[in-house]
C-alpha cells in the first residue's frame, strides 16, 4: 500500500526540500516529490537548473482537484516532471509566486485527498509550519508520518516545540511525529528526542557537495549518489517507511510500489487517524 508522509520544517531553513529530494532518491520504489510549500516550489529552479520550463505543476492541479477530484487523482501524471531517466522519481513542482497561496486555501483538502490516492509513496515537503490559514494542513493530516525536520541545537529545538504543539492538537496525538535531524549541531538526538518528546526516526549527516548537488543543479547531481548524505538518505526513508508500517498494523514493511513507467472535506483535527 502506498504512503503519504509530510516533512515539516521546525523553522530557519534546516532543509527540508534538500532532505525530500534526498529521500526521493534513496527511495525503494517509485516517489512522488510534491512541493506543498506555500512560500513557493525551488526544484525546477534549483535541482533541475533551469532546464525544464514552467508549465504544470501545484497551482493546475489544486484546480483540477477542486473541479473534479477522481480525475484530478487519476490525471496527476500528467502533472509530474521527472527526476530521473527510469521516471520513478517524479516531481510536483510547487507554486512559482508566494502570491498565489492564498488561492490555494480552500483546494488543499482536493489535493490531500489526490495525494492520498496515488499508487506509489508520496513525500509532501510542507515548509514551515505556522500559525493562520492557507498552509498545507490537510496534507498534513492526510499523512500517515509527519516528519519535523531540524537540526540539531538549542535554537531549532525551541522553534520545534510550538509547532510540535501544533502538530500534536492536529492529529490527535503524537503518534504519526517523529524527528529528521540534518547536519551538525550541538546536541545528540537522544537528548533532542528528550527534549521534544519524540522518537528521532533518523539524522542525515552535514554533507555539504550532496547537499548542493541535490539543491542546486542537475548537471551536478552525480557526485551526490556516492555521498553519505545518499546514503544516510536511504536509511532514513527505511525508517520512515517502517514507523508508518508500524502505525497501519503491518508485521513486515511491504516492498514499494512500483509505477510503470509509461472533495475530501478537512476532518474534525482533534480526531485520531
């Protein structure tokens, strides 16, 4: 069965579309990168170079998902840009202007529920999660692991816990959180995890020519497939899918899915999943 899982960002940029990408490929099977950051999309621009022009992407799809969510689901393909040659890394790109989220306010539960409905994973990268409308809650609740993404130090730590809160009072628990720490800092995850109360499902290590490769070109993103950060990648996606695996009751984590290469109206948040 496929998953959707959220990465939220605890707050000052402790990379969280660079941890998406990172997961996407060290993923198992095909991925879905879905950029659901309402400050806006950077993988055309960044990892991609510039290669590939704007066309489709975040902002057409919420359309179409809010005419007509079955066919929106079913014609998300057409969506998509490709991450790599086999296609089974593909990406949403996210919206080109900030400007245009608060349009998106009322189509987040359309595209929760298209999301939802893929047949293959999809990674959500949510940005930073504040207070007031127009963010990507209904992603969010929609997800069957919510990533908070931060590195590890005191700063960060502290900016994570509101928004721990938050995400506690949304999903009805703590059940679904856990912690992805990224690069250095001045704590070890097990007093991170004290602190926050979370179990830390994984570290991707400081490795800053991956972590370029992956964020600021595609003609350079070979040199990121040997780093430790790929590598680290791989392990955290392996642990992200075994807490989800563990939350829908499975014994054994079931081998993800593969593409072939060819309304949801926002629940009541303080109900369980």
């Amino acid at each position: 069965m496929a998953d959707l899982y959220a990465l939220v960002s605890a707050g000052g940029s402790p990379g969280v579309t660079t941890a998406a990408l990172a997961l996407a490929f060290g993923w198992p099977g095909s991925v879905i990168v879905a950029e659901c950051d309402p400050s806006g999309g950077s993988v055309l621009a960044g990892t991609l170079a510039g290669h590939l022009p704007g066309g489709p992407g975040l902002m057409e799809h919420a359309i179409e998902a809010g005419r007509n969510p079955a066919a929106a689901a079913a014609g998300l393909a057409s969506q998509l840009v490709s991450l790599d040659a086999k296609r089974t890394r593909m990406l949403l790109p996210g919206l080109t202007d900030p400007r245009q989220a608060a349009g998106l306010s009322a189509a987040w539960p359309a595209v929760a529920s298209s999301l939802s409905a893929q047949p293959c994973d999809v990674i959500a990268d949510c940005g930073r999660l504040d207070a007031g409308t127009g963010g990507p809650v209904a992603v969010i609740f929609a997800a069957s692991t919510v990533a908070v993404v931060l590195r590890p130090t005191l700063r960060q730590a502290w900016a994570a816990r509101p928004r721990i809160e938050m995400l506690t009072q949304l999903l009805g628990g703590t059940g679904r959180i856990v912690l992805l720490l990224t690069g250095t800092g001045t704590y070890p995850p097990r007093e991170i995890a004290g602190a926050l109360g979370l179990e830390v499902a994984a570290s991707l290590p400081d490795d800053p020519r991956s972590a370029a490769a992956l964020s600021d070109g595609e003609r350079r993103r070979g040199r990121a497939s040997t780093g430790k950060l790929m590598t680290a990648a791989t392990g955290a996606g392996q642990a992200l899918r075994k807490h989800a695996a563990a939350l829908a009751g499975d014994q054994a984590i079931a081998p993800a899915p593969v593409l072939a290469e060819t309304g949801l109206a926002v629940p009541d948040w303080g109900a369980g999943r």
